[in-house]
C-alpha cells in the first residue's frame, strides 16, 4: 500500500487465539470467531520503506510456539516464526533495518527484536520512554529480552519524528506507554494504532477491552479519541491483530449505531 511517497506493508509472524468469553456473548459476530469460536488474531509488523531506507513497527512473537494453557483466562495457543520469511517476500532484509519501532513492550510485538544472536544489526530499537520507565511491570519480560532491546535502546517522546514521515502518537491504557505512529505523506495518514484496537469488533464497541488492559479506562478513552481520528478524510488505520482485514478506515455503520471498520 502507499501512502503518499511511503510504501507501507504488512509482514505477518503467526497468529493466537483469543478465548471466546463466558458466558458466550450473541453480539459477537461469528464472522470474527474460528470453528471452536476462538477469536482469531494475529502477530508481525508494519514495513515502512521510503528512497531505499526500511523502518519496522513492532516485530511479533519471534521463532516461538505455545501451546494453549487451559488455565489461561483469554489466551489460547501463540505461535510466531514467518516474519523474516516475509520480509524477504518483500523485498526487505532485517539486517537491513535502520529503525524498530515498538508500540509496547509485550512479548508478541518484541519477539524477533530479543533472539540470540540478533537478526536487527544495524537498527535502533525506538521504545516509548514511559513505556520503558515502567518496563518491569510487563509480565513475560525476561532478563534477557529487556538485555537485548537495551543494547539498540533509542527513547522517543510523543510526537517524535522517528522516521521521515512518522511520528509517535500517545495511546496510553493497555501498557503505560503504549503508542502509535502517524504515518503521513502527501496528504495521506495510515494510524498504526498498535493494542489500542485488538478487533474491528471494538470499533462498534468501543466499550469493550481485553483482560489485559492495565488500566482499561484510560484505553477507553484514547480508543474513542482514536476512533473519531480515524473518521478523518485521507485517513487509513492499521491493526496488527485484525487478522485478514489489518488495512481499512472507520466509516458509519449506516445504522446510527455508530461506526465500522471497512477493509480495504
């Protein structure tokens, strides 16, 4: 897809499931669920390629599998493994990489940035600075993860340009420093908004949030802010785990019941 003078792809990892909630909820469409009525996303990142330079945002669950935990409350099975295949599809080689950019730091949007050896050799990591100030409070953040994005360690305040045509963009509430990035070239903007969508169900329901939000008001009201930006005219969004439909624009459902996410 382009955007503007910037060419912008999808690089899928893998995929997890989402377990469906109890008790089961009518309003969720079975458009959105699998055969055994897990809701299915997925993992990778978002390629940006500008005059031969390459930024990645995010970069999924890394060369990983695991198995679903009955114990679990939401999370089923996890794998990651295709992305650098992927990048390669696209012509795009990770040690080519200048930037990796994160929009948090849980475990499938660090994956390939935290391998031994490493695959990003010539790339800053650009972490959320408070995101990073409050990096032990992220479950599943080992040792030697945080080891490896410190070594490329780059901070970034909201609204840095980290790359030509890319900006940060606040979107706090499912992690402390969660964040998106305004994609934006002649005229266009793409919202790579990271977890504050994790379905195109939320953008009907805003109201809705996984378990895994740290504070589940405050992503409701930046998901609302979200919404309505991308309501704009020239306005695309990006969802790393909307599964087949990751591209599309925010459009009235036509109803006057709100509004819907549109593919395209």
């Amino acid at each position: 897809m382009q955007v503007g003078d910037l060419k912008v792809s999808y690089v899928p990892d893998g995929a997890m499931l989402f377990k469906p909630p109890k008790p089961p909820r009518a309003d969720v469409g079975a458009a959105y669920l699998n055969d055994t009525a897990h809701l299915v996303a997925n993992t990778g990142g978002l390629l940006v390629q500008c005059d031969g330079r390459a930024l990645l945002i995010d970069a999924g669950f890394g060369p990983h599998s695991v198995p679903a935990d009955p114990d679990h409350p939401y999370i089923g099975a996890v794998h990651g493994g295709s992305l650098l295949d992927n990048l390669a599809r696209l012509g795009a080689r990770a040690d080519e990489i200048e930037v990796v950019a994160f929009t948090h730091l849980h475990r499938d949007h660090v994956g390939w940035a935290c391998t031994d050896p490493p695959v990003f050799t010539a790339a800053a990591f650009a972490v959320p600075k408070s995101e990073w100030e409050n990096r032990h409070q992220v479950p599943g953040l080992t040792a030697g993860a945080l080891a490896a994005l410190e070594h490329r360690l780059r901070l970034v305040v909201p609204g840095e340009e980290i790359f030509p045509g890319v900006q940060t963009l606040a979107l706090p509430g499912h992690t402390a420093g969660h964040t998106g990035f305004t994609i934006t070239s002649r005229g266009r903007r793409l919202l790579a908004f990271g977890d504050a969508l994790h379905s195109p169900l939320q953008v009907r329901h805003p109201e809705w949030f996984t378990v895994s939000e740290g504070d589940p008001a405050q992503s409701e009201r930046h998901r609302r802010r979200l919404i309505s930006e991308l309501q704009q005219p020239g306005t695309l969004g990006f969802g790393i785990h909307f599964a087949d439909v990751v591209f599309g624009q925010v459009v009235s459902d036509g109803a006057g019941e709100g509004a819907a996410w549109l593919p395209v």
